[in-house]
C-alpha cells in the first residue's frame, strides 16, 4: 500500500499571539513546519507529501521547502477557511491509498511514530496516535457545574498523525459536508459513520504548539532529544 501524507499547515494560529503563522515560527533554529515536513521526508515509509497552507503563504512555505531541500512535497495547495476543509483539499492533491494526515504545528513528531501509524492503519484500517490522559476529566453542563467524571482510565488524548484509506476518509470528509458536521480531527469523521479507528500510543512530547507557553516546553524537549542522540 503505498502512502502520502497531507500536512495541514494553514491555520491561523491566533491563541499564539504571533504576527506572523505560527508553523513559521522558529524552534532550535528551525521553523515548526520544516521539522514537521523532516519527520515525514526520514519515514521510508512514505512516498509523497501534500503541503496545504494560507493562499498568501504558498510562497514563503515553498522556500522553506526548497532550501531544506524536502524532495517528498509533490504540492503546495491553498487551504480552507477552517481545519477540514483544508484536509480535505490535500486529500484531492494526493493520489496514494493511503493518507496520514498531520498537523505542522506538532514539529516534535518522529519518523517511527509515523511508521507505526501506518502499520496500525495497514491492520486495523484506521489509525490515530495518541496518549493516556494523565489528569482526572469532568464533563461540565455548559453553565459552569461538574455533572459527570469519565473513568480516565478509558480516555486519550488524541495527537496526529492519524492513518486512513484516503478514499475512505475523502467519502467521510464530503458526508460530513453534505450533513453539515463539524469535526475537530479526522478520526472524528469515521466514528460517525460507525468506523473503528486503532489508537496508537504515542509519547507526550509530541506536542501541539498552540499558545506562547508551548513554544519553551518544545525547546526543552527538542534539547532533551538531542542529549540522548548525542549519548547514542
């Protein structure tokens, strides 16, 4: 089975506070969306890379591109106006089987964890990374009261990449459409078709950078990775 992947980078990122996107921004000297694009350019295991992205910033990530010289982007297609419409143009732009979908600004993703995506995906149909929830969770009634506490025991906190059929997940992208559905990840559009999607452990250090907090948390992990690859 031969698999692409589609990094979603055309968010605005307006909880940064940043000026400028967030994936543009620097993490040890690198922008996010070149260590994003990087894991994926080290996973044999993938063939082809589909960039989507601001339309006023195809330009700017394009010369990231060439001068990390990153040879598995095929193309740099403009986004939507929110999260799954753009997936679901780089859904189009790609022609594998099989599609990982991720989001450029978890620039701490590893190759292996890739890989292991694809392989669950391969077994199960449908993957997505993630980790144990560490914190005790409460569901609120929307008026500020605790009305339930979920076992935690049972909860994940979902991370990407996540591993599809692209044909599969492009009919669940277009139903959801169709019926007005909004999701927040892929996997997301699968579940409510009654489809299963594997969890794949992931690691805690595959952060999401989203708020200005997050940005140091990622240098520290970043300097502590380096530290064991320099002991090995």
């Amino acid at each position: 089975m031969e698999w692409g992947a589609v990094i979603v980078a055309a968010g605005r990122g307006t909880r940064m506070g940043a000026a400028d996107n967030k994936v543009f921004l620097e993490l040890g000297g690198r922008s996010l969306l070149a260590r994003s694009l990087e894991a994926f350019e080290r996973c044999e295991a993938v063939s082809s890379v589909v960039l989507v992205v601001s339309a006023g910033e195809r330009k700017k990530a394009a010369e990231i591109v060439g001068e990390e010289g990153f040879r598995k982007v095929a193309m740099i297609v403009p986004g939507g106006a929110e999260r799954q419409q753009s997936v679901y143009e780089g859904l189009g732009a790609l022609s594998t089987d099989g599609v990982l979908v991720h989001d450029a600004a978890r620039p701490l993703v590893t190759p292996e964890q890739i890989e292991a995506c694809i392989r669950a995906a391969e077994e199960h149909g449908a993957s997505a990374l993630a980790v144990r929830v560490k914190d005790t969770i409460k569901v609120s009634d929307g008026n500020g009261f605790i009305v339930a506490t979920p076992e935690r025991g049972l909860l994940w906190g979902v991370q990407t990449p996540q591993a599809f059929s692209r044909g599969e997940l492009m009919a669940a992208h277009r139903q959801a459409s169709e019926e007005g559905a909004a999701a927040t990840d892929d996997a997301m559009l699968l579940e409510r078709l009654g489809k299963k999607v594997a969890i794949v452990e992931g690691d805690y250090a595959n952060i999401k950078i989203t708020t200005p907090e997050d940005l140091p948390i990622a240098e520290l992990l970043l300097a502590r990775r380096r530290e064991r690859e320099s002991a090995t």
